[in-house]
C-alpha cells in the first residue's frame, strides 16, 4: 500500500478522533458544570444531548456543502469549529454561551462523521479501501480513550478543571487544519467538478500510473453530462434500496446499544453494585478492548468482506447480551460474568459493526449521490443515537437490566438477519464497479 494513500486517511481520519473525543469529553466534566452552571437533572440532559443536535444539523450541512466546496474545504471549516467550540466552551460564563459552544462543536462532529470516511474511501485503493475507511473509525475509538484519560488527569486541577479538559480539544483541531494542507482534493470530486487534470494528478500518486488513466475515466462515465445532484434523486427507483440498506444499517449500529455501554458503563457497574474507584480500570479495559477490536477488523475486512463480519459480530454480540440479561434475570449481577460478557460485547461490535458500518455508508451510493446519500443515513445515526441515549437510562429503571439486555440481544439478532437478507458485499471492487453493479441489480 503506498504511503502516500496511508498518510491521506490518518490526516482525515483525525476527523474522527475529534468525534470521538468531543462525544465523550462531556463526561468527565458533568459534575463540574452542573454546579456552576445551577443545572437541574433535565438541564443537564438537554446540556449533553446539545452536541448531538449540532451533529444532526452538521451532518445535512456537509450532504450539501461537501459537493458544493469539495470534502477537503469543508473537513478544514470543520476543523475551525472544533477549535471554536473548544475555546469557547472552556472559557463560558453563562450557559446560553457554553450551550452555543456545544452545538458549534456538534456540527463539526456531523460534518467530519460523514466527511472522513467518505473522503478516505473516494480516496483508496479499492482493495485496501475497508481497512482504510477503518482507520477512522480506529480514531473514533482513540479519540474516546484520549478523551477519558485527560479528564481523568485534569480532574485535579482545581475549580477550572472542566475548562482545562474542553479546551484539549483544541490542540487536534488545529493539528486537523494544518495537516489538511498536506492533502489533495478527491479526485471523484475533482471530476464532478470537471477539474480532470488534477484528478489525474492524485489518481497517479494514489493508484499509479497504471490504474490511474482507467480509474479517471470510470469515474467520468459515471459522471458524465449530470447536473449537480438533488437530495429528491435519492428516492429514484434504482437508489432508493441503497438508501434504505444505508439507513437500516446505520439505526442498527446505534439500537443495537454500544452507547449504551460507551457512554453509561460507570452507571451499569455502580447498578451491580461496584464501587466507582474501579471507574478508571474499567475505562481503561473497555476502550483497550475497543481499540484491539478495531484493529482486528482492520485486517479482516478487506479479506473476509464486510458482510461476514457484520453477520459473525452480531452473533456474538447477540450472545454476549443475552448472557447479560441472564446475570441480571438470575441476580447474578455481582458476578464477574457482567464485565467478561460486557467486554465480549465490546469487542464483538469493534471487529464489525463498529467499522463495517462507515466503510458500507461511504461505498454504496454512486458517485453524484455520495455525499447526500450519506448524510440523510448518518442523519439517521444521529437521531437513533440521540433516542437510545434519552431511553436508556429510563429502561434500566423502569424494565430492570434482565429486559433491556434482552431487547438489545434481540436487536443484534434482527441486524444479523436483515444484513444475511439484503446488504451486498462491497469489497474489494471500485467504487465504480459497484456502481454499475447495484444499477442493475434488483435489491
Ligand atoms: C459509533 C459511535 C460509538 C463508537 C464506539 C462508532 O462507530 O458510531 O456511536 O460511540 O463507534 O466505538
């Protein structure tokens, strides 16, 4: 793999470290900003969920604008909002301030959820295509730890302390800025926009000499004599089945209730009764664990295709749930068991669903309907994020741990069916050949 193409995908995929550190940031610095800000249990709420209404406005705004200025244009706006976001939510003295820094922060994540996958995949070769797209997700995950640790360290730093573990964020946010310089355009952009030459250009440093002249004119074929494109086109006979596949998949990846587990574990274990002392170790061996995971699919997935792990990861998670829900029906919820399967869990859904979700988002609309496609499923992520994130606190109490885990199994059992019934393997074939081939397939 050319090392030009691996230095690509780790600047985009900074994008998603910042995603990941600014969705799990916030909650290092709860108990802090509660007081000072004289927030109520339901002010606290809407304080927390502020970042996920940006993301679901961002993530429209980049549909639209990463056609309109390029994915490489936006990813860097996206870049300034992060920056922004992070001093400006350090340094507020009145909530209404710190609630605008928030959302700011939000649109930036919305925007470089959509925009680092799909920039690293228009960008890779199509056999590597799933291990670079992964990559972002890889940063997700190190952005979430990264994220843990320094709160964990600045924790210690006086009544400041939640400003000091905000402001962190600006550090890769203007890392991101620069190092986008560092990178060209993609190319399936450059010929949408008619710029041939330097599509050409990347294509040579990216694919070779060899693929590049072939590669540049599929994508011009695909592209050929069409007006920019319209979000009502995604409703179009042929592209509406993918838009459907894209949107399933993407609820799935959130009701199948990672979150549940990524942003509430101290909750789950103090509800079993564990002291909050072991909070770090915990952090530390769920994140660990999601970072090997990550890692595995990264090998995985361009070998085995992304269908495969989906269909084996769910199975897992399925289990490991369903054992969950067991300890609890059994009251056996002090038993070690509760991290072993909560730990399987994690470790299911980084070697699939995790990954495997953004590397399919990103592959399966054509190339006039890439980035609108994506965001109306990412959209969809928001929002079945946000809703699991509201409902779940309100499920452990009112339906006892034993039914939730059991919905959750369930779930994970129907995305293993769903995905065995209706979603195309992508690997390994250009975005091109893909193109053609759900054309002209009846899905
Ligand atoms: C999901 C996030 C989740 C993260 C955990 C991502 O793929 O979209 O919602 O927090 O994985 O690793």
């Amino acid at each position: 793999m050319r090392s030009y193409v691996v230095l690509i995908s780790i600047v985009a995929a900074l994008g998603g470290l910042l995603f990941g550190f600014d969705t799990a940031v916030i909650s290092g610095t709860l108990n802090f900003i509660q007081p000072y800000f004289g927030l109520s249990e339901a002010g606290l709420g809407w304080t927390v969920s502020s970042l996920l209404f940006g993301c679901i406005a961002g993530v429209f705004m980049a549909g639209k604008a990463g056609d309109h200025y390029g994915r490489k244009k936006v990813l860097m706006f996206a870049a300034l909002l992060f920056f922004v976001s992070a001093v400006g939510s350090a340094s507020a003295h009145s909530l209404v301030f710190f609630l605008v820094a928030r959302v700011l922060g939000g649109l930036a994540v919305g925007v470089a959820s959509i925009l680092s996958p799909m920039y690293i995949a228009e960008l890779a070769p199509a056999k590597y295509r799933g291990t670079l797209v992964s990559l972002n997700q890889l940063a997700i995950v190190v952005g979430i730890l990264v994220a843990f640790f320094s709160n964990y360290i600045l924790v210690g730093t006086g009544e400041n302390n939640w400003r000091w573990m905000l402001l962190v964020m600006a550090a890769p946010a203007v890392l991101l800025f620069f190092s986008l310089f560092l990178v060209p355009e993609s190319p399936r952009w450059l010929v949408a926009r008619n710029r041939n030459k330097e599509a050409l250009d990347v294509l040579i440093k990216t694919s070779g000499e060899e693929f590049a002249h072939a590669e540049l004119k599929e994508i011009n074929e695909t592209l050929k004599n069409q007006e920019e494109s319209t979000f009502s086109e995604l409703f179009s006979p042929k592209i509406k089945p993918l838009l459907f596949i894209g949107i399933i998949l993407a609820v799935f990846q959130q009701i199948t209730g990672i979150n549940t587990i990524m942003y509430y574990a101290p909750k789950i274990f103090a509800n079993v009764g564990q002291s909050n002392d072991s909070a770090l170790l915990q952090t530390i061996l769920i994140g660990g664990t999601n970072l090997i995971f990550t890692l595995v699919a990264m090998v995985l997935i361009d070998r085995y295709g992304r269908r495969m792990l989906i269909i084996i990861g769910s199975a897992g998670m399925t289990l490991m749930l369903a054992g969950l829900s067991v300890l609890f029906f059994t009251n056996h919820t002090s038993s070690v068991l509760v991290l072993v399967f909560i730990l399987g869990y994690i470790a299911f859904f980084a070697a699939s669903l995790g990954p495997a979700l953004w590397v399919v988002a990103a592959e399966l609309f054509p190339n006039r309907l890439r980035s609108k496609g994506m965001s109306v499923a990412i959209v969809a992520l928001w929002i079945a994020c946000t809703i699991v994130t509201i409902t779940f606190p309100i499920m452990l109490e009112r339906l006892s741990g034993g039914i939730t885990f059991l919905i959750f199994a369930l779930i994970c059992l129907a995305n293993l069916l769903y995905v065995w019934r209706f979603v195309p393997e992508t690997k390994g074939k250009t975005l091109e050949e893909l193109e053609r081939e759900f054309a002209n397939v009846k899905m």
